[in-house]
C-alpha cells in the first residue's frame, strides 16, 4: 500500500463521519478505532508467524511473547464488527477490556469517547466509521510503521485544517517543531521532554531528527504531559504507531501538579526540554507558587502563566548538558511588572541564548507572530554575556488561510542560529549577538525591533506614519468644528455634528 492510498482510505473513514459529528470531534472517534484496527491486524499477524514457527507444538505461553499486545477473548476487531445491535456499547467494552489487559502500557490509551451514546454518535455513523476501516489492512505486511506514522501525521495535520483555532491545544505546525528540534539538537543516549506535548508532534519529531542524521534512536528516552485526556492518548498512539516504546506520557496540569519527579520528590531533569505551551493562560495556578523551587526567578502574575512555563521548563533542563526551546508570544519580551522582573533574572543569569522572531499567522490558534526562546544551561564561550536575536518575520510563504516555512525558509532561520550571521546577507534574516550591557540599558527588555536595525526601523517608520495621521486628524477636526461654528452663527442648523 502507497502512502497516498493510506492517506486517502484513512482520510475517507474520517469522512464516514461527516454531517452527525463535528468536525472538530472527528479525532475523538478516528484515532482509536484507527490504533484498535493496528493492534488486531498485528496480533493476527503475529499468530501467523508463531503458528508458523511452532505449528502443533504451539502453546499460548510460547504465542504470548510473539504478542506485543494482549487482545482478551471477544475484543479482536474482526469479533465486534458482525456486531448488528447497540455496537456502540459493544465497541466501549471491548476498548476497555483491552486497556485493563496492558494496564502498563495501553491504561486510558482509547481516550473517553462515549461510544454508546447515539445522541453523539449514531449508530449508522458508528457503522461506517468501522465500515472504512474494514477495506484497509494495517499489519507490517502492508504498512511498515514508517508509513503508518507519516499517514497519522496526515491525519494530524488535517483534522487541524478541520478544527481551526481549537488545533493550537493539539498541533503545532510540523515546519515550526523541525526548527526547534532542530536547535536543540537531540543526540542519543539523552532524554527528551516536553510539557504540554499535545499530539505528542515534537517528541515524534526528535526520534525522526535523530534517525535522519544516522543516530541510534532506541537509545533516547522520550517524556511528556497532558493535560487533556483525549490528546494525551493521542500523544500515545502516535508513538506507538511510530514504533518508539521507550517513552512516559502522563497525564496532568504541568503547572499544578508536574508528573515527572525523582523518587525524593524533586523535579526531573532532561538533556532536552521543548514545547509549545497555550499563550497567555489565565488561571494557571498562582497560588500554588509561593515555595515552589520552580519560581526561582519570582511568581508569574496570576492572570498571565507565559513564564510560569518557561520557569518549569528552566528548571527541568539538565544542569551540565540541557537545552530548551519554548514557543512564545512576543509579550514576553517587553511586558513589564512581574514579568519584567522575571526577565531581568533570566538575562543575568546568563541562560538565555537566543531570541528568534518567527513569522506571524503560522499557527492554528492565533495570528500574532510568536518567538522561540532558547535556554543552554552552558553557553559557547562566544555567547557567554550575551543573546543572540535573530528576525526571521519574512521567512514565510503565504498559504490560503495560514503562512508557512517551506524547507529554505527553515533552514535560513537554522543557519541564522548556528553562525550568528545573515545566510543570505540580503537582510532575509537579520542576525546580531547582543552584551548583556545593551541589555540592561534598555531596562533588560527583549523586544527584537531594539536590537535588529531592519526591525527598528519598520517600528521608527510606524510610529512616524502613525505620529503623522494623528497630527492629520486632528487637524481636520479643528476645522470641521471651525467650519461648524461659522454655519452655526450664520444661522444653518440641522447639520449634525462633526466627527470627534
């Protein structure tokens, strides 16, 4: 089976779905019956290959270690789907048996949709999800896992183009997680977390960067957290749908209550520390702050947890070895108050390497441009006292509804990070390294159009046009009030008011 033909059959049983269920709803359903298809077509085939193996000396101790999942009696796909009446309750049970039989590995893994529930899903539309699913095999005969794993990323990406703005909670654009894996530069042997790994997008990323690049990738060690229960399962099928196993997705609030700790309580450390946490988040759990060693730079305002989770994410990092990446909105670079505090804390303490201005309206929940942050806990001895800015705003190609990085684009931004200079020395990607003392002149703001000349003066010519309508403005209204009161005086009425 060809990729396309995968994409195309997989895409039309997410159709199957279409007019009952809302699109946005569609990886609710999709994803499981998708990773329930994958583990029965397996387990037959792996039951070929010890029935080939042991033929009559087979036993069901021998067959169990040619089994990488146990399907209980009644739960195989092919038992469900002669199944004429309340299927809905029938698939339900089976998806439960399954979990509570690899309570290690696959506990909660079918997410919490409510397939009994005819109201959400009728049975007809139950009846041709599983209809679509039918016509496709997905055991290592027909589809290497190579193939499924881009095929899920295709899923991915258009169930995104279907939700649109509610995407930003479970899919980051694939070209902005490439770059920041890319910075990082995941090796084996290390570990890998990210804290609000959503679909699980940039840990799939790190293995597929360290495979491209000839590196042992049963070595790295891969990490996450979810707070939503239905993406934190679909973090988990992906990996294994990649065929990575050595992995831990928990489910929980990062900021609360992180799940990943050492046996004496403290907060795990990781070679590498990535994500795309929600912007702004309101309500993320201030209070809780007061003696947490995370907040070792001050308490974030309690309106506003865009620090709360680079703190964490700080904190995390390996001591010696570690790096972070974390996607943010431009407000963190200038905003004041309690931020501003917890800026200048970072600068001094000489941990933030780079500054990196991306492109606006690349991601599915907001059209501002954003910015990636990166954290080494040891810089190169020529970026030590200084941040290293870099202005890749019109590195972009415009799409239908969104902008996006093709791979020149990527790559120009990459180059920009790695040499410190200009890639294409025609003001593409405006580069410069910044002391620490520029820094602290300007009250230890970040704020790109400070320190890039190309970006300060699109800001200076802002302001100058935006200086030059007020002056207009109001000198028009002057006269209209002016002209108002001479037709006034010479007795003209009815003529309204003028525009202030």
């Amino acid at each position: 089976m060809t990729l396309a033909d995968l994409e195309s059959r997989l895409w039309g049983a997410a159709n199957a779905l279409r007019g009952p269920v809302d699109p946005a709803d569609f990886k609710t359903y999709v994803f499981p019956m998708l990773f329930w298809k994958w583990i029965s077509d397996s387990w037959t085939w792996e039951h070929e290959q010890a029935v080939a193996d042991f033929d009559e000396d087979l036993t069901d101790e021998v067959e169990a270690d040619y089994h990488r999942f146990t399907l209980p009696a009644g739960t195989h796909w092919s038992d469900l789907t002669v199944k004429t009446a309340n299927l809905g309750a029938h698939v339900a049970k089976a998806l439960s048996k399954i979990e509570q039989a690899n309570p290690d590995t696959l506990a909660g893994i079918f997410g919490d949709a409510a397939w009994g529930n005819k109201e959400r899903l009728p049975e007809s539309a139950l009846v041709a999800l599983l209809d679509a699913f039918n016509g496709v095999t997905l055991d290592p005969d027909h589809v290497s896992n190579d193939l499924l794993g881009q095929a899920y990323e295709y899923l991915l990406k258009n169930f995104a183009d279907e939700s649109g703005k509610k995407a930003g909670e479970f899919f980051t654009p694939r070209q902005v997680v490439d770059l920041l894996v890319r910075i990082l530069d995941p090796q084996p042997e290390e570990t890998v977390y990210d804290p609000a790994c959503g679909s699980g997008g940039m840990l799939v990323e790190t293995i597929n960067t360290v495979r491209r690049e000839g590196g042992d990738t049963r070595t790295l060690r891969l990490y996450g957290q979810e707070v939503n229960l239905t993406t934190s399962a679909i973090a988990r099928m992906n990996l294994f749908l990649h065929d990575i196993e050595d992995f831990k997705i928990v489910r929980g609030d990062t900021l609360r209550s992180p799940g990943l700790r050492e046996p004496d309580g403290r907060i795990s450390h990781f070679s590498v520390v990535l994500a795309n946490p929600p912007f702004s988040l309101q309500n993320w759990g201030a209070d809780m702050w007061a003696d947490d060693p995370r907040s070792f730079c001050g308490i974030p305002p309690a309106k506003n947890g865009d620090y709360a989770w680079v703190e964490h994410m700080v904190a995390s990092m390996a001591p010696e070895t570690g790096r972070v990446g974390v996607v943010m909105p431009h407000g963190v670079l200038f905003r004041g108050g309690k931020e501003g505090g917890i800026r200048e804390c970072l600068v001094k303490d000489d941990r933030l390497e780079a500054v990196i201005g991306l492109p606006k309206n690349l991601f599915y929940s907001t059209t501002i441009p954003a910015c990636l942050l990166i954290f080494r806990a040891k810089k190169t001895p020529e970026r030590v006292g200084h941040v290293l800015f870099i202005d890749g705003e019109m590195r972009f190609k415009k799409g239908s509804s969104q902008n996006y990085m093709d791979a020149e684009d990527v790559q120009a931004i990459l180059d920009a990070y790695t040499t410190g200079e200009d890639p294409d020395g025609e003001g593409g990607v405006e580069v410069r390294l910044v002391p620490r003392h520029e820094l602290e002149a300007n009250g230890w703001e970040l704020k790109i159009g400070r320190y890039l000349k190309t970006r300060a003066e699109e800001e200076t010519n802002l302001d100058e046009a935006l200086t030059t309508y007020l002056v207009a403005r109001e000198a028009r209204i002057n006269s209209e009030k002016a002209l108002f009161e001479r037709l006034t005086a010479a007795g003209i009425a009815n003529l309204g008011t003028p525009d202030v």
